[in-house]
C-alpha cells in the first residue's frame, strides 16, 4: 500500500505559505494609504468592441480636495419669491382664469370676482365727490366775504375746517376704490364718462407658476381675511435647507459655494451659495438652520426633493482619492463606480463616497489609487447590466 502521508504534509505546508503571502500583500495595501478595495468581487460586464469606443478610463488618483462638509435637506420655495393671494373683498368668483401649474406674468389676471362691494364703495365716492365740490364752493364764497369784512374770523374757520374734511373723505373713498383694482383712469373721468365695473380681477404681482388653488366659479370668496386663493412662486430660485450641528459651524458662512444633489438626477451637480446662516441654536437638537439659494432655471429640482448638500470651505485643502463626478452611479442609496478588469470587461464595485468638490468626488473606500475607474459610459455600462438581469 503506498504511504499517503508525505502528501498530505505537503499539501497543508502549500496552503500554510499560501495564507501567509495573503496576509502579507493585504497588509501592504493597507500601510499604502490607499482606500481598500471590496473583498467581495462585484458583477462583471462585457461589452462589444463597437460599445467599448464610447467607454473613457481613466486612473484613481489621489488629488488635493478642499475641506468641505456634506448636509442632508429639502428642497424648499424661496420666501422672497412666493405670493399668497386672497380676495380684499367680499364677493363672487366669476372666472377662473389660470390653473394649477400654469406659468403667470407679473400683472396678469388670475380670476374675476363679483363684489356689491364695489357699488358700496363707488357710492361712498361719488357722495365724498359732490360734497368736496359743495365745500370748495361754499370756501371760496366765505372767503370772498370775509375779506371784505362781510363775515367773521369764525365763519371763515368753519368753513375752512369743512373743506378740509370733505377733503380728507374724498381721499378715503378713492383709495378705497383704487384698493379694490378700480383703475385711477376711471376715476379721473368726468361723472357721466365714468364706466364702474362690479367687478374686478385678482392679479399676480409676481412672474411665477401656479403651485396652489383653491378657488372654483360660483366660490364666495372674502369673508375670512386668511382664506388663500391662490399660491405663487417663482421656481426658478429656490433653497436648500438643512441642519447643521454647533460642532461643524466652523465649516459653515455666508457666501461659501455649494453643490446639491438629489437622487432624480444622480450623476448632475446643481450649484449654488450660502445665503443665512441661524443664529441660534436649537437646545435639543443643538443645530441651526442653514440655507442656499439655487438657480432652477430649468425646472429640474422640485420644493421637498431630499438633498444633499456639499458645502466647500475655500481653505484648508488635503489630499483624497478622487475620481471623476461622472463616473459614480448611485442605486438607491448606495454609490458604485465600474473599474477595468481586462480590456472591455468592468466590475462593478460598491463605493463609500464623500463629499463633491468642483467635477470631482472624494471615494472613501471602496477603490484604490491606480485602480482604471470608467469616468465615461458608466451609464451605458449599468443599462446592460440591468439588461441582463432581466
């Protein structure tokens, strides 16, 4: 029978010197500063050489990142550019003329309403009106009189007194009609000219879109003074919100330079600046309230997206591993990056990134310097997989 037994020494003296060369090559990358690679190999993708011509790689790079600090939020309407309209008097909605949604200009009319209101407060003015011209007249004539000695000092005075609140009166009756949207023209006109509408058109005094409605024809509308009829906001400005602890203000000021991401649009970067900074602090959750303006200009970020929000002190700079911002994709809420095994192969690999500075993205761990990273066509490279999954 043949002896077995030198076999096996050998055999476990392989696999003992094996394990060892495996330790040794991981202690190494970890005393190399690099950021440590997943253990678990990701999914594998081939694509054809015609596909592979839109794919870019390019090298890990450790590069000189600015300090910076990374705060979840919402998106929220800026409560400079947000009009909340109600109806100054009490009355009927006649028309309705713009809807939910609906982009408005500054001066445009929004609905019509119906008020008795109107023909109340006219009545008031033509009566201030003629007795204002009754009160010049009798002015003038005791006036004429008194400087010729034809009437007293008191008479004069009291006719005087009356001109002055006859005066008064008027005043308050035309700004009473202006209030209620009569156009100054109207009134200026001679009586039997004048054309009084009972009703008059609610307008926005802002360019902005429709985000709230509450009104539908036939509504009575005025009665209660907080009733709001309509909600408008100008969205192409909005802001960021978050909270930020007491222990990482030194990180946070005005003017400071942020970048925003939501998950709609994972791979694009929306700029903006610090606009306010709290000035208290909350005793129970010991934050404050942090606040960036941001242009919208093309309607992509909504009020109440969660976001994150990168903010970049202009000093202190380090050194990270960096990669592209283009070549991270995030499922969910986890990143990946795709990293060349041969060519026209990737794995994909599960990324911890931190935060945006500029077209770049600190990677935390997860990949390692050198390591060839698709910083174009990532893309494409998640959609086949997707594809083949099913």
């Amino acid at each position: 029978m043949i002896n077995a037994r030198p076999n096996m020494v050998r055999l476990l003296s392989l696999a003992v010197v094996l394990a060892l060369m495996g330790y040794s090559e991981r202690t190494d990358t970890l005393a190399s500063g690099s950021t440590v690679a997943s253990e678990e190999p990701g999914e594998l993708v081939r694509v054809s050489p015609k596909a592979s011509r839109e794919i870019v790689v390019e090298s890990a790079q450790v590069k000189a990142v600015t300090e910076g600090l990374t705060l979840l939020g919402r998106m929220q309407y800026d409560p400079d550019h947000v009009v909340r309209l109600s109806s100054p008097l009490v009355g009927i909605v006649k028309t309705v003329w713009v809807s939910l949604g609906e982009h408005v200009k500054e001066g445009q009319a929004v609905a019509t309403v119906e008020s008795a209101a109107i023909g109340t407060a006219y009545s008031d003015f033509a009566k201030a009106e003629s007795d204002l011209e009754l009160a010049k007249q009798n002015f003038r004539r005791v006036k004429d009189l008194y400087e010729t000695h034809s009437v007293s000092k008191k008479d004069f005075d009291q006719a005087q007194n009356d001109l002055m609140k006859d005066q008064a009166e008027y005043r308050r009756a035309r700004e009473r009609l202006l209030t209620l949207k009569v156009p100054a023209s109207e009134l200026d006109k001679s009586r039997v000219e004048r054309r009084i509408s009972m009703r008059f058109d609610l307008k926005s005094p802002i360019d902005g879109v429709v985000i709230e409605k509450n009104l539908t024809i036939g509504q009575m509308v005025g009665a209660d003074p907080s009733q709001i009829l309509y909600t408008i906001g100008n969205l192409e400005v909005l802001q960021a919100v978050a909270d930020v602890y007491e222990r990482d203000l030194r990180l946070v000021g005005e003017g400071m330079a942020v970048f925003v991401e939501v998950q709609s649009f994972p791979n694009e970067a929306f700029e903006g600046t610090v606009t306010y900074v709290g000035e208290v602090i909350d005793p129970t959750t010991r934050t404050t309230k942090v606040r960036c303006n941001l242009k919208n200009l093309n309607y992509k970020l909504k009020p109440e997206m969660f976001v994150r929000i990168h903010i970049m002190k202009p000093v202190s700079e380090s050194l990270a591993l960096a990669v592209p911002r283009e070549a991270l994709i995030r499922i969910g809420d986890e990143d990946f990056v795709f990293v060349e095994k041969i060519e026209m192969e990737y794995e994909r690999r599960k990324v911890v990134a931190g935060p945006l500075f500029g077209d770049l993205v600190e990677i935390h761990e997860g990949l390692k310097a050198g390591e060839r990273v698709v910083v174009k066509g990532a893309l494409l490279l998640k959609g086949a997989l997707e594809k083949r999954r099913g």
